[in-house]
C-alpha cells in the first residue's frame, strides 16, 4: 500500500488530471492479488469504494452513493451528484493496484471549475474529517469484503447510485440517453434505450436527474 499527502500530476480516467493540494485528500493504492478471472477482476474495485463508502459512513457520518464505474458521489439537496472520490485501478497479470482519492478536508470555496460537480466530506459532514481514520475504516472494510466476491457484487449493485436513473453515456463515437436497468457480471452497465438494451463496457455516464 502507498499513501500520500498531496498529488500534483494525479491521473483519473481518460487521461483527466486529478490534483489534490496538500492535505486536503486521501490518496491510496493498494497491491491487491484476488483469486479471480480476468472478467471478475472489476470486483476488487468495487470492493474498495465499497470500504471507501462505509468508512465514510463510520468516519464523517453519512454514506455516498457509487456512480458506475469508479466513482462515490454525495446525492441530496445541496451537494446532487457531486463527486466525492475516484477509483483507477491499474492490472498487471495477477496484481491489481486500485489508486482511490478522496477529497476530505478541502477549502470552504472550491475552485470555479469543481464546485457545480465536487464536494469533500468536511463540507458534508460540517467538520473536518481525519484522514487516517477514515484510512484506518477503509481498510478494516476491505478486509472483511475481500475474497467473498458474491457478496460484493451483491452490495455493489444495492449501492450503485446509477441504476434506475435516467442517464446520458457519451462514448467516443457518440451520446445517447436511456435508463440504467443493471450491472454485469463482468461489470458492464446496461442501459435500456427506447430501441433496446445496450451494454456499456466503458465510457462516460451522466445522471441527468435526481433520484426520485
């Protein structure tokens, strides 16, 4: 496991950069070697943003909602579908490296181009949030989840704050808009369409309203 107090050239999917100022984040990658087939190897990231979100719970008391494929998100009035963390996970034959950041303890005023999309827990909680505590959480979670995979695939699908909304997938090719119907097994996103199911392995997805 690595952690670290601050990121100046952190990378998120699709090549996004992900800074994070001194203090102000979690940011961890953890050497994982799960006994699964490659098609199940998405698990071990689930598992870690479900720790992720039970140690907030534990920590900052309250519980974000996980946005297929790799985010936590804080969904409520005042802070709708804010991104609260990101999960990039790295393979290489048998080991997988999930790196997550979570803001924590971030400024009373984000900067212009995050605040209509992010939060950290402080501003949820009211009250700064002690990093290694929720680390400490986070990892005593993943213990317990790691190796009984049904489960978590269970509890993934049960937190997934994207199924069941409306939603808009922007792939590289094209944009279209339909319901969040499940998750596969191998962890794809199924979205029913006026047309059809369509079966998303990779791609952007925007919830484009509030869960009801």
């Amino acid at each position: 496991m690595a952690v670290a107090d601050h990121q100046t050239a952190g990378r998120g999917r699709l090549g996004r950069v992900w800074v994070a100022p001194p203090g102000a984040s979690l940011l961890v990658s953890i050497l994982l070697r799960p006994s699964l087939p490659p098609d199940r190897l998405h698990l071990a990231t689930a598992a870690v943003a479900l720790s992720a979100a039970a140690a907030l719970d534990d920590v900052a008391g309250f519980r974000p909602g996980l946005k297929w494929p790799n985010d936590l998100i804080v969904v409520g009035d005042g802070a709708a579908d804010r991104k609260l963390a990101g999960i990039l996970t790295e393979i290489d034959g048998t080991a997988v490296v999930p790196g997550i950041g979570i803001n924590v303890n971030w400024p009373a005023e984000l900067p212009e181009e995050l605040a209509s999309i992010a939060t950290a827990a402080n501003h949820v909680a009211g009250r700064d949030i002690d990093r290694d505590a929720v680390l400490d959480s986070m990892l005593a979670h993943l213990g317990r989840r790691y190796g009984d995979w049904t489960t978590v695939a269970t509890e993934y699908r049960r937190s997934c704050a994207t199924l069941h909304r409306v939603v808009r997938v922007d792939l590289h090719d094209e944009s279209f808009t339909g319901t969040a119907a499940d998750v596969t097994d191998d962890g794809h996103l199924i979205v029913e369409t006026d047309a059809c199911l369509r079966t998303i392995s990779a791609g952007d997805v925007v919830h484009l309203r509030p869960v009801s």
